[in-house]
C-alpha cells in the first residue's frame, strides 16, 4: 500500500500541526508527497519534513517527493534540506 | 481574530508610525537638517516596513520599498550626495510608499503606474551612470502610450502573490545583477560564516528563516547548512517549535553591519553568531548551543550605529501618556536589558531620536478595553457623588471619620479619571503628520507654492475627538491653498514670496484644544462673497453686514466660491459641512480675514468628550452646570453696577469694564420676564473668543466633577445647551453651553457687541 500527501501551498506556522498529525496518520507504509503546489515552504514545515523522512527511514518504509515545484525546490536549496528533501535530479547546486 | 491577522493589524500599526517617522525624517532633510543620525533612521523606517511586509508577502510594497532602501542606502553610505531635492524625490517616494501600504491593507489602490516611474526614478538616483537597462525606458513608453493597462493593474495589487509584474519596473532579477557584480569584486576575506538558531518565537511572530536566508543572498552567494540534530522524533515534535539550526557560509563585500540588518525584525527570537572566514559548523553552532540562554545577553544583536533605539525606553517615562501603565512593562526588562528585550519593543518602531516621550507608547490596548474602563470610571465618579450626597443628608459631621473617609474617596475617584484619562489622550501628531502630503498634493494640482508650518504638535488630547479632528483640517487646509493662497506670480506681483505659507497650530485654551489653520494669501474677497450669497439667494441684497459677518456666509450651506468645480475643494461640501461636524462634536468654528494678508480659521473642541468640571447652578428651578473653565468669577452685582442698555438689555460695570448681563433662564426659555441681576447670583463667563459675559443665575449650589452624556446621541442637539449629566441625587442636568447662550443673546440684539470683533464665532 502506497499513502500520498499532497502538500498544501502555503507551508507555514498553521500548517505544521496539521501537516504532522497528516504523516502520523500515514504512519507504516510507503509514502509520496507530492510537492507539485507548494509556493512558499517555512521552517516549521521543513522541521515536520525532516522529522517525517526520519521516521519513514526508521520504520523502513520508502518516502519519496514528487514533483516539487519550483518554489519548493528553491526553498528547499536555500535551507540547505535539498540533500535530505529533493529527488537526486533536483539536488543540484545549492544557491 | 485569527493569531496571524493580529499580528497583521500590529504590522499595519508599526507601518503607520513607521511612515510618520519616514516623513518626519524626510522633512528634516528638505530643510537640510538631515545629519546621518536622520538618513539612518529614515533608512531603517524603510527597511522596517519592507521587512515586515516580506514576511506577509506583500511583494509590491516589498519590492518598492526595496528600490527606495537601495537609494536610502546608498545616501547612507555617502555614495548618493543628500540634497535638498533629493530630499523632494524622496518625500514624494514616501507617499507612494504610503500608497503600497494602504493598498496591501485593503484601503485604496495604488497609482501603478506612477510607482513605477517613481521606482525608475529612485533607481536613476541611485546610480546616475547606470544605462537604464530594462526598467526606466520600458516602463516609460507603457505609461505614456498604453494609459489602459494602469487600472487593470491597481485591482491585481492586493493579491500580492498574483503575476502583477505588467507594469512593474523591477524585476528580482536586478538583485541578482547587484549579487553578481558583488560576487566578481570578491576577495577571499570576504566569506562569512553567520551561525543561525531560531527561536520558536521568530515563527509565532510571522517571521520566516526562509525569508532571512533569502535576505542573506541578496548579500552575495549563501551556502546554509543544516543541523537537524536536535530535531525530535517526528511522533515527539512540537510542531511549532524550532529545532533546527542553521550555519551559512556567505561571501559578500558588505560589512558585518549589512548582515546584521538582515537580522533586525528577529531580534531577540533568533540567537545569532557572525564570525569572518569559513567557520567549522559544528563549532559555530556549538558555541551557540553552549550557554543555552544567556546568549542574547552576552550577543550584542543590535547593531553599532543604533544604540539609540534601545536608549529611549529607559529615558524618562514620565512623559508618557501611558506613564502609570509603562513602568510595568519597563520593570520586566531589565534596563542593561537583553538588547533582545529593549530591541523588540524599540526597533519595529525605529523611533528616531528627536522625537519625545509621547511618541513611543509601549503597551498596544484595544481601545474598547480603555473606553469601558472610562465608562466605568464615569459612573464610580456618579456613585461617588450619589454617596456623598446620601452622607451629606443624613447630616453628618463633615469632620467625622465617614466624611473625610468620603473626602479621600472622592480625591482617588478624581486621580484615577486623570489618570484613565490620561492613558486615553493622544498627542495631535497622528493628524498632523497626515497634512504635509495633502499639502504637497493640493499644491501641485492647484498650480501654488506652499509651504507647511506646523506648530504644537505635541498638544494632547482625548483620542475620541483627535479620530474627528482629521476631516475638518483636511478640509480647512484645502481651503486655505485653493481659495486663501494666490498663485505664485500673483504673490510676486503682490510683492510677496512666491511661496506662501500655511500655519497649522494647535494648542489648549481655557480647557479646551484650538485648532488654527492661517494662511497669508488674499484673505476673504468680501465683495464677492457677498455677490455670490445674493446670487444664490442666501441673503437679501440690501442686507447691511459687518465684515465679520460677510466672512462668515461662507459657512452657509449651499454656499461655495470656487467659479468653477476645482478638484480640490469643490466637492459639493463646504465649509457648511466643516461647520457642522465640528459643532456635532461640541466644537466652534470661526474665520477672521484680512484683505492681502490671509485668512485663519480658528476651531475649538472640547478636550475630552467624557468629563467636565463645572458649577451647579439654580435657574428657574432648574438645575444648570456652567463649566468651570468658561467662568472667572462669581459675584453679587449692587444695584448701582447694573445698567440699562437699549429697551431690554443691559450691562454689569465689573470693575473698570462693561459687560453684558444674560439671564440664562430668559435665553434658555425657561421664564418669560427675568428677575432683578441684584436678586440672583452673577457668573462673570469668558467664551471662546476671550468675550465676556455676565450670566444670571438665581443661586449656585457648588462646583462638581460631572459625567458628560450626550444630549445628540441620546436626543438630539438643543441650542445653549452642550450636553447633559446626571447628578448625585439623580437627576439629569444639562450642561450650559456658554458660547452658544452668548451668542443667542446676541443674536436676539439688545447686548453691545464684544470688544474683539474681529473674531466672531459662527453660531
């Protein structure tokens, strides 16, 4: 079973606490999240992002981003999360 | 509301006082006073306003406000020499700034068109030699040929986030251009590494680390580097809390204070170390792990050139008007204080230095929280006076123990009205620092030179009358330049600087504010006045009038001189409309003109629309208060001090004068035929326009601190009298309105005119 989470497009202080209860929920299977809408990421999001993919690692469970877009792949860069976050053919130079 | 919204509404707050300061600064530039502690802090008012509206993403305004820092910058550093005109290009930058923030916030649009000109010109400022790449020639030819596409632009302004770019001059990719040429004068001492750790309250206030990242780059090149390690399990995470941590090597030619003002709207909420050269990450974070808490104290975050900001606050508080509310909050900061305390309150503020006290209220109050507390108050002073008469009945000793108990009652039940009071009054600043922009504009769309002279800025009073005062100036000053002020060759040939000057004052008389608003133009064209009150069929023809009265008509409804509908004052209101709002607030107008000096309109107000220290008076078995500023003496005229004058009136010898005696029962309509003056008691009343008056009352009960009630909005205005109370025993009296009871005296003739007749108020 594959779960998907479409992320929102503004990921900032209010989305955290749902963002988070959103990937608890997905818990213990394979996960896509589709970044397709994003225009702006915050840190707090990026926090649950990081803590997310963590978890996933742990339990063993594939976690993947798909098609970001572009404002989320910049952001992204920006944070220096691009190694943790993008799909390898978006993890070029970090501006 | 919503927690974001609020902190929106704080914003758009800071923005208003920002915007002040900006013009404050800005006006002390064009009469060349501005030293470099002024462009600083005109400099950070920008920067605080584009900070600020980074964070919402209000990108027109952030991107304005950023081609104005960029000039403000440079004339910081010295690279743009400060002018006087610069200082005029400045100032009108301001009011498009002004335009971006009003926009942002729903109210009005924004003249895109002539923002974008305006940024083409700030950037030429900036740099002269630059060939106007993109932006300026573009953006020209689009204005010039192409008006159509302007207002299609204005709606798309409030959604900041919408591709609104049509008409608009600069691109981010500008920054990038100024990143690149940084980046090619790179020497290698010029890497950075700037160590990051958010605190959770940076992301509550709205901030972003993604913005100061991206703040950094415009720097030059930036590489963040993230350390997650302190990040809980995702089943253990705070959501709104900050974990994480970041350490950015950065490579850019600007100085530490350039980075350190990236960081100015977190201070406080983000522990920040900068240290030169490629430091290791883990040492640099670890130096800001080490001591977890005091870091903001032993981090000097605010930076060197604005120790002034955070000295302020622990200067004098006493001038305050939230003097009793302020110590509190001062008491929490220590006062070597965490900058991060000092600078939270202080910076969104950047207060520049000259202004006083007043200025920088630390407490932000829902004002319906204070005017509940001033209702409350009203009616503690009610019950107050309901108990010491219940005491006074009861005939009890006024040296006893309950009496003088009552006694100190009453003294704290009038500190704590000051004091509530007080917190409530306002310097007329907020109104005042509106007019020099309506002054700019009115002037350039009528064709006149004019200058603003502003004087008593800092008189205080009640907010409920300083939210009305606005209107009646705007209109009095477009008065005053349309119609008061000749155009500038009618000045030369009039042997007057082709400048003319208008006055704005305001300033407290006999318990009450003055507002004057002068110009020295022509003054009043009585002739013509007159003409067009016949024309229009206001006044008989063969009506024989005063000057004074002919000034005057103006006030008449249906009554406006311009020949032609002028943009600027012939809006289909007049000075009727002026007239009337000012007397709905218990307010006078009034003009005195002198032909080929000018005009000056004089407005009082009352004070406060909530209180009132008056004298409680006996008429025809009426109850009466006379309020106490009005009334210099009071006395028992002889028979031989009074004298007839004409067949009903007559006067009061009061030492070596002559006044008129008014019965107040007889003007009010309360009898028909007035006693014998030697049978009452006289009030010896200055009005508004230093006249005097002698008032007949039959007895007078004492002087009292009354709630005022208005009689307009629970009635309806009733002529002579200003507003109504209610009184210990509970009973409603009405508040004697002098000028008004003088007026209609005199209005129904048989009293001599007042000695100053150069000033009559309009009744």
């Amino acid at each position: 079973m594959v779960a998907a989470i479409s992320l929102p497009e503004n990921l900032d202080l209010k989305t955290a606490a749902p963002l988070k209860a959103a990937f608890l929920e997905r818990r213990g299977a394979e996960i896509i999240v589709e970044a397709d809408q994003v225009r702006r990421l915050g840190g707090l999001c990026l926090q649950v992002l990081l803590a997310a993919r963590k978890a996933w690692e742990q339990d063993g469970h594939p976690f993947s981003i798909k098609g970001p877009s572009e404002a989320f792949v910049e952001t992204t860069r920006l944070f220096g999360a691009a190694g943790a976050l993008l799909p390898t053919e978006f993890q070029g130079a970090e501006s | 509301m919503d927690e974001l919204e609020a902190i929106k509404v704080t914003f758009f707050q800071e923005c208003e006082e920002l915007l002040a300061d900006l013009e404050g600064g800005l006006l002390a530039m064009e009469e060349g006073a501005g030293d470099l502690e002024t462009v600083n802090a005109v400099f950070r008012a920008v920067h605080s306003i584009k900070g600020g509206a980074g964070a919402f993403g209000l990108e027109p305004l952030v991107r304005f406000a950023h081609v104005f820092e960029t000039l403000l910058d440079a004339v910081r550093a010295g690279s743009v020499p400060n002018t006087v005109e610069l200082a005029a290009v400045l100032l009108r930058a301001s009011d498009i700034l002004a335009d971006h923030v009003s926009a942002a916030r729903g109210l009005g649009d924004v003249d895109m068109a002539a923002s974008a000109a305006m940024a083409a010109e700030l950037e030429q400022w900036t740099d002269p030699n630059a060939t106007p790449t993109a932006p300026a020639p573009v953006a020209a030819p689009t204005v010039a040929e192409e008006p159509a596409p302007a207002p299609a632009l204005i709606g798309a302004d409030d959604d900041a986030m919408d591709g609104d770019d049509l008409g608009f001059v600069f691109v981010p990719q500008t920054i990038t251009v100024e990143a690149q040429a940084a980046d090619a004068e790179l020497i290698p001492s010029n890497v950075w590494t700037v160590s990051i750790r958010p605190k959770s309250d940076l992301y509550r206030k709205a901030n972003e680390t993604a913005l100061l990242l991206r703040e950094l780059s415009r720097l030059g090149p930036i590489k963040a580097t993230l350390d997650d390690s302190a990040l809980p399990l995702l089943q253990n995470l705070d959501p709104e809390a900050a974990f994480i941590t970041w350490s950015v090597r950065l490579e850019t030619d600007q100085d530490e204070t350039a980075i350190r003002e990236v960081f100015e709207f977190v201070d406080g909420d983000c522990d920040l170390e900068i240290t030169r050269g490629e430091g290791s990450v883990e040492a640099s974070i670890a130096a800001l792990t080490a001591p977890a808490e005091p870091v903001a104290a032993v981090e000097p975050i605010a930076p060197a050139p604005e120790p002034v900001e955070v000295a302020p606050p622990i200067a004098p508080p006493a001038a305050a008007p939230v003097a009793e509310v302020a110590p509190a909050v001062e008491a929490a900061k220590p006062a070597a204080a965490a900058p991060a305390a000092a600078a939270a309150a202080a910076a969104p503020k950047a207060t520049p230095v000259e202004v006083p006290g007043p200025g920088q209220s630390v407490i932000r109050v829902d004002p319906e929280r204070i005017d509940r507390l001033i209702d409350l108050v009203g009616e503690l002073v009610i019950n107050q006076a309901m108990l010491a008469q219940r005491v006074g009945e009861y005939g009890i000793a006024p040296s006893s123990n309950l009496a003088m108990g009552l006694d100190e009652l009453e003294q704290l039940t009038r500190e704590i009205q000051d004091s509530v009071m007080a917190i409530r009054a306002q310097p007329v600043k907020s109104v005042f620092q509106r007019m020099p922009r309506l002054v700019r504009e009115v002037a350039n769309m009528t064709g006149k030179q004019a200058r603003l002279v502003m004087d008593g800025e800092n008189t205080e009073v009640d907010k409920t009358v300083i939210e009305r005062l606005s209107d009646p100036i705007t209109h009095m000053l477009r008065n005053a330049i349309d119609h008061g002020l000749e155009s500038p060759e009618e000045r030369k040939a009039a042997g007057k600087n082709p400048e003319g000057v208008v006055r704005l004052a305001a300033l407290h008389r006999s318990g009450r504010i003055v507002i004057e608003v002068s110009d020295d133009g022509k003054g009043i064209n009585r002739e013509r006045v007159f003409g067009i009150a016949v024309k229009k069929g206001l006044i008989a023809p063969d009506l024989q009038l005063t000057d004074e009265e002919i000034d005057n008509l103006i006030f008449l409804p249906g009554f406006s001189t311009a020949e032609k509908i002028s943009d600027v004052s012939g809006r289909g209101v007049g000075m009727d409309v002026v007239k009337r709002s000012v007397q709905a607030l218990g307010g006078r107008i009034s003009i005195s003109s002198r032909p080929g000096q000018g005009s000056t309109f004089t407005l009082s107000l009352p004070l406060t629309l909530a209180v009132l220290d008056g004298m409680v008076v006996d008429v025809a078995g009426e109850t009466l208060v006379v309020p106490l500023a009005a009334i210099v003496e009071s006395l028992r005229p002889k028979p031989e001090e009074v004298r007839p004058l004409g067949p009903v009136g007559s006067v009061l010898a009061v030492r070596d004068s002559f006044v008129p005696l008014i019965d107040v029962g007889l003007t009010l309509g309360y009898r028909e035929e007035s006693p014998h003056p030697t049978d009452g008691v006289v009030l010896l009343v200055e009005g508004e326009d230093g006249s005097r008056a002698a008032l007949v009352a039959d007895a007078i009960h004492g002087q009292r601190q009354v709630v005022i009630k208005s009689l307009e909005q629970n009635y309806q205005q009733v002529e002579g009298v200003a507003a109504a109370t209610i009184l210990g025993d509970g009973r409603v009296a009405l508040i004697l309105d002098v000028d008004a009871t003088i007026n209609l005296r005199r209005r129904e003739g048989g009293a001599p005119r007042p000695p100053e007749p150069s000033l009559i108020a309009a009744e």
